[in-house]
C-alpha cells in the first residue's frame, strides 16, 4: 500500500467514478499516478478544480460492479485536460492508495441510514462528488479501510 502524503487536517473527501471495463482499479493500481481526463460535466469538473494535492478519493467502479474498491490522492491538482478538444475542462492526476479491503457497494450505501445525503446517493449520475468527513469514515468502516 502506498503511504498517503496529503494532511489530514486540511484534507477533503471525494468519490470519483470510472466504468471497469473502460479504466478499473487495476489499471490506476499499474499506473500509479494517472491523469483523471474526460470529465464533462460542469458539476463534476467544479468539484475537480477544487481537489487540492493529498485530497482523498473513493475509487468507484460504476456501471459493473456498483462498489467502491479502493483509494486514490490527488497528486496533481486541476489543470487543462488534454483530452478535451474544446472548453475549460480539467483534470487532476491520481495516485493508487490501497484496495478497500471489502468492496462497499452502492446497495449497502443506500441501505446505510448513516449515509444518508451522500452525494452520490443524491445525484448518482455525477461522476465525480465530494464526500464528508463523517461519510467518508462511516464507508472507511464498512470496507475495512484503515484510515
């Protein structure tokens, strides 16, 4: 696993979406560090100009899966996407945290009365959300993850 270098005490909370079979875990895991290009949406690209080096991520597979399988940090913060042909989109570079230790998935989420109002249980379209400090420790829980 590698060591988080963000600080916990100005530190924020995201989940970020990506379809498995278009870019899963494992392939941000073999990355390393990795570009998170294609956002367009306006909301989601919002909440990516305001991820800061050492913000915190759930990786979500969306589409199969429906779960969340592991951390990311934000190691790079917004700057213009390159894969955009035109407009102001942004990406930040992400780097591979951990597995969660037991995928949490989007039934148990819903079925969780202690995340009620999470962003993606809201607008579950969104593919990148920002996540609270006392959502992201309640699926911290739920999925074994130590931090």
């Amino acid at each position: 696993m590698v060591r988080s270098s963000g600080s916990a005490a100005r530190r924020q909370y995201w989940l970020v979406k990506s379809e498995p079979d278009a870019f899963g875990w494992h392939q941000q895991v073999a990355s390393g560090v990795e570009p998170w290009t294609g956002v367009r949406n306006h909301m989601a690209k919002n909440n990516l100009k305001a991820m800061r080096v050492g913000d915190l991520a759930f990786f979500y597979h969306s589409g199969v899966g429906r779960a969340v399988v592991g951390v990311v940090e934000v190691a790079r913060a917004a700057y213009p996407d390159p894969t955009a042909e035109s407009g102001d989109w942004v990406c930040v570079d992400m780097r591979a945290v951990g597995p969660m230790p037991a995928a949490v998935s989007l039934a148990a989420m819903k079925a969780d009365p202690a995340l009620e109002g999470l962003a993606l249980l809201r607008n579950s379209r969104l593919s990148v959300v920002a996540v609270s400090a006392a959502h992201w420790a309640h699926i911290c829980k739920l999925g074994g993850w130590p931090g």
